[in-house]
C-alpha cells in the first residue's frame, strides 16, 4: 500500500513566491534571488511530504506562474509573436516565460499576453497554449528534468508530473481556422517520449500523467486519441510506472477506455464521486494499481477518517494491499499551505477555536492520507488519532455554531411567490419608466470607483486600530460624496456610490453575515502571483443586521438622481468562498439567497428604486458535465430569483455579469428575470450581444462600452461606434450605456475622461431618435 500525493502548493507559506515574483518584475532583485526562492520552496514542501511518510512525492507541480505555461514550454509551444523575446538579451528562458504570462513591453518591442482562462471548475486560471496548423513541437525547457534532479541531489525520489498529452491539446486553442488540436497529437508525442526518455536515464521510476479531460464530456475523436498516445508510451517505456490522473468528476463513460490504458495506476477522485468506486473495481484490469482519492483537495475540511475508512476497505476487499495507493482527490494547489501559520505569533487568527479544529489545509491533508494508512493497517498507537477525529467530526455535526432552526426553517417555507416578481416584465417597465424617469441610453456605472492606494490605506489604518469608525467613516463619506458629484457633473444618470467601504464583493458581505468565517492566512493561488483568501461558509447562513443601507441612504440623500444600490448575489457568493460540505451547495446557496432578499427590501424600504445584485460568477459554476447543467442551473437562477423577487413593480432591479459566454444559457439568464442586465462586451466588439439578440431577450440590457481592464481610454466616436453595433440587433429601448465592469482598478483620471466620453457617445446616440 501507497500513499501519494498529485502535487502540493507552491506559492509558500506565507506567499514568499508572490513576493518573489513581483520583486523580480519591478526589477528589484536578479533572476538569482527569484530561482533561489524557488528552489527552498521545493525543498521545504518535498521534506515536508518526505518526513509526513509520503511515498510517492510529486515534483514539477512547482510553477514560477502556472504549470500549464511550464508545459507549452516544456513541449516548445512558443507563439511566434515571442520569438523575437528569446533573441533578445534577456534573461533567457524565464524572461520569455514571463512575456508568454504578462505580455513584454521593452526595448521598443509591445507584445501581448497569452489568454488565461479557468482551470475547469476551480477558481485556479491557467494560460491557454496556442496552437497553429503546422503547429511543431520539440524539447525546449528541462524543467522537469531539472527540479526531477534537484529532488534526487537532496535525497528524495520524486514523481515527475506531466500534463497529459491529450489534456494539453483539450486545453489550448486553434489560432488559425481548419484544423482540429487534437490532430496534433502525432507532431507532439515524440517530445513526450523524448522527456521520458531523459527521465528514464536519470532512473524515475514513477511519473503521474493528469488527464482531467477523462471525466468531462469526450468526442470520440479524443477517446481514439487517449488509445494511440498511451500505447504508443508504453510500447517507448515497457517498464515505466505510469500514474494516470483524473479529477473534479467522474469518470462514466469514460471509465472503460480509462482502465484500457496501459497503465500502471489509476486515480479516481472519490472526493466528488465517491459512488464511482465500485463500478472502477470491477473493471479494473489485474495489473493496474488504484489510486483512490480520498481527502479533499479542494475544500478546507477535516476528513472524516470513518467515512473514508468504508471507501479505502471496499477498495481493499477488491484489489488488496499491494495494489491500492491512497491519495487527496486532486492536486492540493486548491487549498491553503498551512492551518498552522495562522498563528503567527503576533498576529492572532480570526478562527475560532471551535472552527478551527475542524479545518485542514495541504500539510493537514498531507498528514491525513498517511494516518489512513496507518489506520487501515492497524498500526499501533493511532487509535487515539481516529477517536480524535470522531470527536471532532461529531463535535461538527451538532454544534449550535452550524445549525439554526429558524433558517431551515425558512428554506423550507419558500414559495412560489417568494420566486416570482409580482407582475411580468412588460407591466413592471412602465411602472418603472413612469417612476425613474430615465432618458433614451441611461447611462451608469458597474458600482465601484477607484480603490486609491488612500482608500485602502485608511481601511488597514482603521483594521489596525490607527483610525477610529468616526474618522474611518468620516474619510469614506468625503470621498463617496466626490464620487456622487463627479457623476452629477459628468451627466451619468443613474449614480453609483463607489463601494468605497468595500475590500472585495464577496468578504465584505461574507464578514456581516452570520455561518461564516475567515482565515488569516489561507491564500490560495488565483493566477500568477495573484492570491485570493477565500471566506469559509462553515455554518447556516442569515443576515443579522442591514448591510449595506447606511452607505445606500447616504448616498442617495446627496443627489437628486436615483443612486443604485449594490449587492453581490448568492451565487457569487458561495462561487467564491470555501463551501460548507455537509449539506448540498444548493441549500447554501438558498440560505445566502433569503439574506441579500432580506438586505433588498431593506434598501427599498429606505428609498432606494434602483438596486444591482452582481452575479458575475453564474456562469463559472456551470458543471463540467453538460448532463448536470440544468440541475445546477435551475437552482441557481432559483436562488438569485428569491433574492430579487421580493420587490414592488416599480423597483427596478438590475444584475451584472463579465467574462462570459451567454449563447448556451441565454434561457437562464432570461429566467433570472432582471429588469436589466449589464454584461462585459468590449473586448468581443459586441458580440456577445447576439445570443441576446438571437433569443430576443426581452429585458433591458447594458453591454459594456468599454473595456475597464486596460488603462487606455476610449474615445466618444468608438463607443458610438460599438452602440451602433448593438442598437442593429437590440430594439433602442432596451439598452443601456455602461462600461464592462466596476472601476475599482483604474485611476481617477483615466476613468473621469473615459466615463465623459461614454455620457458624450449616449447623447450623440439619442439625438439619433
Ligand atoms: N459591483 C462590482 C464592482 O463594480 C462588480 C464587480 C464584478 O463584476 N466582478 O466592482
Ligand atoms: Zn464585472
């Protein structure tokens, strides 16, 4: 028996590798400095999982900025825009890495980023490789060769990880048309080989091959594929254990070409399926090995050892000692380092103690997979970690912290009324235009204005206890008051108030409402060097107090036009935070839902008409299985409804939504049932208003004039332009005039001169009518 592990945070324990990174880039340290903090990181987390009893350790999981990119280099993929970058004198092969991640502009060259997109359903982004017809390929960076060896000259036998040859084709892109990527598989197999072969001169004796594709919807196209590449692996490498890694689903339809392969082990994760495992077993060839995960590595959760017990004795009963590997469910990139820096000393964790013992992060997981084997072999002295965790999982399961009867209670009272506005849309918009008065093109904002380096300072200056609230709040009020006149004197007609007071759209909310919790130091890695602390909802969710009506009332009661009011929905919401595991996400996602309705008719009741419930993350929770859609889609639209719902015909309420793709759930969004609508749009010059405009969408909508993410500034004739373009496929009364998203990382200059020339473009679009 085995334990394994499919790979570990790289980011540091205290996010050394951000520091590094961004260090590196403003030019304040050498490359030197950067690959010297690289490689302690490695061997900190390889001696860790050495002396935690791992037996097979990963390497190559470590990345200077994502281990898709490390791949596309690995394999030679280098756009050709990047080429010119390699003759440069730069510093060679991490310089171009760079450029491939951030996009490079010097020495007079201007050469644009790769795109980055979601990691399947995680909230990890990786840096989508780019392929052309003839696309070739060869051996370019010895990464892997090198940190394979780096592991070995300190003592410790690792386990190279490659990405899956039929993983990285699915996830990269055709940039030219008329030509399919998974043809490619021949050009890019004989690299495959090739990195095997050196690693095999160095003496590797396991290598763990990902292939998530394995539980997503396959062409047949792709199964044929998976057959060729890995028989023609093993025909090169006879000897070779292969690992083949599949995650985040499972398996189904894929599961018999899965245990096809000629393999030497097979992971499943049984952390999202669990009822896989039997219907595995019983195909599973004699000689292929098992490797169950069973600790979740994507939640912040103790295991619960009995549960996972039952699946490592059933896997046991099957395929006996010598042929099961126990492991977490997917790599641990996806949950923070170390529950035991929360501490550090000075600084003390906002856990409660109660909470706390009910959490594990990597190196807590890492330790859990060694216990479960321990256990299962009955060794001597962990009997008391069991009973230890019986406790704690009993302990969790009652504790008055969790559960409130009032808010199931609630949940299980929901109507049909309390999901329906009282009246369809085409009655509520006269009632709406005959109450706000808008003109022809209302023009708005997404919410935020520019968090300025003085904002936040005054938040960690009040957090530290350097400002009073009354002074705090005192320096928000002059600033939303600028904002609230800025807009007045710019001609914006519906006014925002700036969300000053507001860190990030989630933990603001997440911080007034009662079931959750925050860490201190629980980062994760989001792309690159950019981390994210996610909330942890740990217990039944309810809205003790208003939370946003003091900043709304304030607002408003400076302006004679309509201030909207602002709030993130549940969906966003629960998207975005670690989830609580004992109850379906649904039910989370209801209890959310009933508490932003409690803060809407809040707001209303305190004058407020207009009021936007962000749902930006609807579309990034959509299962990786299209059979699973609806399910998921009928609760979430469901829970945004009983958000919004309760609500008189004349409030007028509003969503926003960015980076997606509306073509195949523009039903949904229809049923959500906003009275508007804002989307991101720029960047696709309008085209993802044509799914609205195909469906006939029959609510008002906004698609965004210009593109937030970039410091240029548009001109009135190009955001003409661009309304042009929608006023030829949506009727004039349906839209609206608004940039793509919240301006919260512009300057105040760029956003004063963009935002003039967008309330220019309405005008020059109303004299039209
Ligand atoms: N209201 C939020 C803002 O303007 C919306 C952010 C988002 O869509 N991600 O910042
Ligand atoms: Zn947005």
């Amino acid at each position: 028996m085995l334990t394994n592990n499919l790979g570990y945070p790289r980011i540091g324990s205290n996010r050394e590798l951000k520091k590094a990174c961004e260090q590196y880039w403003s030019g304040k340290t050498t490359m030197a400095q950067l690959a010297q903090t690289g490689s302690e990181i490695r061997r900190k987390n390889w001696e860790l999982q050495s002396e935690a009893g791992i037996d097979l350790i990963p390497s190559n999981d470590f990345s200077f900025y994502d281990q898709v990119l490390d791949w596309s280099l690995t394999v030679g993929a280098i756009p050709k825009r990047y080429h010119e970058v390699i003759m440069g004198k730069s510093n060679g092969e991490l310089d171009l890495y760079f450029a491939m991640a951030r996009g490079y502009q010097k020495d007079g060259l201007d050469i644009t980023a790769m795109e980055m997109t979601k990691w399947f359903d995680t909230n990890y982004h990786y840096i989508v490789p780019e392929f052309v017809g003839d696309q070739q390929f060869k051996l370019f960076s010895t990464k892997i060769l090198d940190e394979y060896n780096e592991s070995k000259r300190l003592g410790i036998k690792t386990k190279p990880v490659i990405i899956g040859p039929i993983t990285y084709l699915l996830l990269g892109k055709e940039k030219e048309a008329d030509f399919d990527r998974i043809d490619l598989i021949k050009n890019l197999l004989p690299v495959y080989i090739d990195v095997l072969k050196k690693l095999e001169e160095q003496h590797v004796e396991w290598v763990q091959f990902d292939e998530p594709f394995l539980s997503l919807d396959l062409r047949e196209k792709d199964r044929a594929a998976y057959t060729y590449a890995y028989s023609e692996i093993r025909k090169a490498f006879p000897k070779l254990k292969i690992m083949l890694a599949t995650y985040f689903g499972s398996l189904k339809d894929n599961a018999s070409l899965a245990v096809s392969l000629p393999v030497t082990a097979l992971h499943i994760d049984l952390i999202r399926n669990p009822e896989q495992l039997e219907s595995i077993l019983a195909v599973l060839p004699d000689n292929v090995s098992l490797s169950v995960g069973v600790v979740d590595g994507r939640n912040i959760w103790k295991s619960e050892y009995q549960l996972a017990l039952q699946l490592l004795e059933v896997s046991l009963s099957y395929i006996g000692n010598n042929r099961l590997i126990i492991s977490p469910s997917c790599s641990l990139i996806h949950s923070p380092c170390d529950l035991d820096t929360e501490d550090d000393g000075t600084i003390l964790t906002p856990l409660s103690p109660e909470i706390r013992q009910w959490l594990a992060f990597a190196k807590q997981k890492v330790n859990e997979v060694v216990e479960l084997k321990q256990l299962l072999n009955n060794e001597k002295d962990i009997l008391p970690k069991l009973d230890e965790n019986i406790r704690c999982a009993e302990n969790r399961r009652s504790s008055t912290l969790i559960h409130k009867t009032e808010v199931k209670k609630r949940v299980a009272g929901i109507s049909q009324k309390d999901e329906n506005r009282l009246n369809s849309f085409s009655v509520r918009k006269d009632a709406q235009h005959k109450a706000l008065k808008l003109p022809q093109f209302p023009t708005t904002t997404i919410g935020s204005f520019p968090q300025t380096p003085e904002v936040r300072s005054w938040r960690s200056k009040y957090k530290k206890g350097d400002l009073t609230l009354a002074e705090y709040d005192a320096l928000l009020e002059k600033e939303t008051e600028e904002t609230i006149r800025f807009q007045e004197a710019c001609g914006i007609d519906v006014l925002v108030h700036g969300e000053f007071e507001r860190n990030d759209m989630v933990e603001y909310f997440g911080e007034q409402l009662a079931g959750f919790a925050f860490t201190r130091n629980g980062w994760v890695q989001s792309y690159g060097s950019r981390c994210v602390k996610p909330p942890v909802i740990y217990g039944d969710v309810y809205r003790p107090t208003p939370m946003t009506v003091r900043w709304a009332e304030y607002a408003q009661s400076l302006s004679s036009k309509w201030v909207k009011g602002m709030l993130t929905g549940p969906v966003t919401i629960l998207q975005w935070s670690f989830v609580r595991n004992d109850q379906p996400r649904s039910e989370t996602c209801t209890q959310i839902a009933l508490a932003i309705r409690d803060e809407v008719l809040d707001l209303e009741n305190a004058g407020i008409r207009i009021i936007q419930i962000d749902e930006p993350a609807i579309r990034e929770g959509l299962p990786l299985r299209k059979a699973d859609w609806d399910g998921y889609l009928q609760w979430a639209v469901r829970a945004f409804r009983i958000s919004a719902s309760g609500v008189g015909d004349e409030t007028q309420i509003h969503t926003h939504m960015c980076y997606s793709e509306f073509n195949d759930i523009i039903q949904n969004i229809a049923d959500m049932d906003a009275d508007v609508i804002t989307i991101e749009c720029s960047r696709s010059q309008m085209e993802l208003l044509d799914a609205f405009a195909d469906f006939k969408y029959p609510n008002e909508i906004g698609p965004g004039v210009y593109d937030i993410h970039s410091p240029r500034v548009p001109s009135k004739n190009e955001m003409v332009r661009l309304l042009e373009k929608a006023r030829s496929v949506i009727p004039a009364g349906q839209l609206w005039v608004n940039p793509d998203c919240g301006l919260k990382t512009r300057h105040w200059h760029e956003t004063k001169k963009a935002l003039t020339e967008m309330v220019a473009a309405a005008k020059v679009l109303r004299e039209y009518v």
